[in-house]
C-alpha cells in the first residue's frame, strides 16, 4: 500500500485526534492509514444475482476477490486483477495489478445493478438495524441510495421504504441507484428531515426501523476525501451537532414501541457522536433504550467523557470504527429502542 500525499490538516484537528487515540503507536498508525487509498469494496445486489454467479463472473474479467467478513458473504473486496503484461499496467506487486480507474463502475455488471460500488464501513449501519422482510423503514438522509438499496435487497422489496432526500440534484442520483438496483418497495420524499418526521407524527405513522445516517463533517472519510482537511472547522462541528440532535430527536418520535433506530455518522468527532447520544437519552430518558449489537469489524466503545463534559456511562454502547484498527474508512454508530 503506497502513501500519497495529502494536505496539511489543521493544528486543531491533530490536536483533538491526538486526544482520541493516545497511545503513539495507535496514532502513527492512524496517520499512515489515512495517507493511503481505502480498498475498492462491492456489494452484490442479491436481488438480482448471487455472490457465488457474481464471483464468476468478476473472475473471468481477471479480478482477484478477497471475502472480509464471513458472516456477510455479499460483501467482496477487489483487490486487483491479474497481470495482462500490458506497458501502461500498474502494478501492485508480481501476481497483482491495479484496476483501471473507473473500471469498477464501468463493468457490465455494474451498469445491470448486480453490485453496488460502496465502502466497508459505509454497510454497518444497516447490518446494524438488520431490517426485516416486510417492515415499514425509514432512511431520513438517503442520498446516494448505498444504504437504501442495501436495505432494499435485505427486505426483498418486501415492505416499504421512505426514502427522504433534501436535494433535488442528489435526488435523482438515489432515484437512478433504486432503480439500477431493481428496488421497487420504496417512495423518495424531498422535505428537510425534521419536518418530515413532524409530518409523519401529526399523522401518526410509524415505523419498525429507521436509519439517520446524518449529514456530519466527514473526519472518517479523510483516505477517499482528503479535501475534508481543507474543509474541516470546528464552528461546522457545533453547527452540525445541533442538526444532528433535532433530526434524530424528531425520528424517534416516528418510532413504534419496540422499533429500533440507528444513529450513524462518518465522523470522529464527540460532539457529532457521543453528545447525540448523551442528548438522546436524557431527552427521552424512560422511553427509550440504548441496545448493544454486533459489527464484522473491530470495534471501540463509545467515550463518556470528552474535555469537560461527561456523558452517561450507557454511551459506552455505541462503536466507534477507525480506519486504522480494520483498513476502512472511520464511522460511528448507536443503536436505540423505543421501549414506551
């Protein structure tokens, strides 16, 4: 794996991740995973093939496929192709080249909606909601469609989505994925998150699952996005947690008594994560409950403390994925039911 270079980030933001991982030899590692390209990741589409016909097929083209999680056989990693002996070839080593830049988008089976094109940790949040043959889902911030889709194929277009999207113009690519993807159980809704879920409360409809995968401020996906270090500001970080607490608070308010809800970010920062789910359960304290689940990757609990603030030690219960602990991108995740 070779490093690239990436912009200076800024003195704050080394700052605060120096205070999330303390140990140095956990920090160098950290810093020299995020200089490198995460691996090209795919999620086979089993409504439309199987990953055993899907394998066959990427094979034949000279991709070589790596299964990380074997719980999750849909899932593949292409770690390259097999050498052709052509002069403009990359190579990655003496049995491994690199792929084509867009080859993986461009392939026919991606073009038929066999696989979606998704990163390793980017799948988490719906293994972790494990939506159920003909439930009732909602996806408040659905665009581009990975999680959507993915919840699509696990239902068997069975049930009903909604799948809200703010944007017009990333509207139409979650349209186009839905339907590249063959998922036909799902209604796209254009309406700021949290007067959806007002909408849906004055008209009482509920839901079994729901998934707020918030817009947050990106610190996990610095390895496919160096840009965020430019971008990167803590008044973002404020600014965005505020948004974060109303869009989930709002959500769960769309909740059966015994659905679930999964909060999830691709962000590192605590005021993005654990200061949502500190909110959370002291907003509505009997009602709900922070739940424990399983991930195919290596997790880190949840923090109840973060400079001068102190959280509940319930907040434990949610994960923190970094890059460096599973060669993913860095996300968070928090799983609740609404218990009254």
């Amino acid at each position: 794996m070779k490093e690239r270079k990436i912009p200076e980030p800024k003195p704050l933001f080394v700052e605060r991740i120096k205070k999330l991982l303390t140990e140095k030899e956990d920090l160098e590692e950290y810093w020299k995973i995020v200089k490198i390209e995460p691996v090209n990741s795919i999620r086979v589409n089993t409504l439309k093939i199987t990953p055993k016909k899907l394998k066959e097929k990427l094979e034949s083209y000279g991709w070589v496929l790596n299964f990380p999680w074997k719980d999750h056989p849909e899932i593949f990693v292409v770690l390259g192709k097999n050498p052709t002996g052509k002069e403009n070839e990359i190579l990655i080593n003496e049995s491994l080249s690199k792929l084509e830049p867009g080859e993986l988008g461009r392939s026919l089976e991606h073009l038929l909606g066999y696989y979606y094109i998704q990163e390793l940790s980017s799948m988490l949040p719906i293994i972790a909601l494990d939506p159920k043959e003909k439930e009732s889902h909602l996806d408040l911030c659905a665009s581009p469609g990975s999680k959507t889709t993915q919840a699509g194929a696990k239902m068997k277009n069975t049930g009903n989505i909604i799948a809200n999207e703010i944007s017009m113009g990333r509207m139409r690519i979650l349209a186009s994925n839905l339907e590249r993807c063959g998922i036909t159980n799902t209604i796209i809704t254009k309406k700021e998150g949290r007067d959806l879920c007002k909408n849906f409360e004055n008209e009482n409809i509920k839901f079994d699952k729901i998934l707020v995968d918030a817009p947050c401020s990106g610190e996990g996906t610095l390895r496919s996005s160096p840009k965020t270090y430019l971008m990167w500001n803590l008044n973002s970080i404020k600014s965005l947690s505020k948004l974060q607490k109303q869009l989930l608070k709002n959500a769960f308010l769309n909740l059966k008594i015994g659905g679930e809800i999964v909060y999830s970010t691709c962000t590192h920062a605590p005021e993005e994560n654990e200061e949502v789910v500190n909110f959370i359960l002291n907003e509505f304290e009997d009602q709900i409950e922070i739940i424990d689940f399983k991930l195919p990757v290596k997790t880190r609990p949840g923090l109840t403390k973060w400079g001068e603030k102190i959280f509940k030690e319930k907040v434990k219960l949610s994960k923190r994925v970094y890059p460096q602990d599973n060669n993913t991108e860095g996300f968070f995740l928090a799983k609740f039911r609404r218990i009254k």
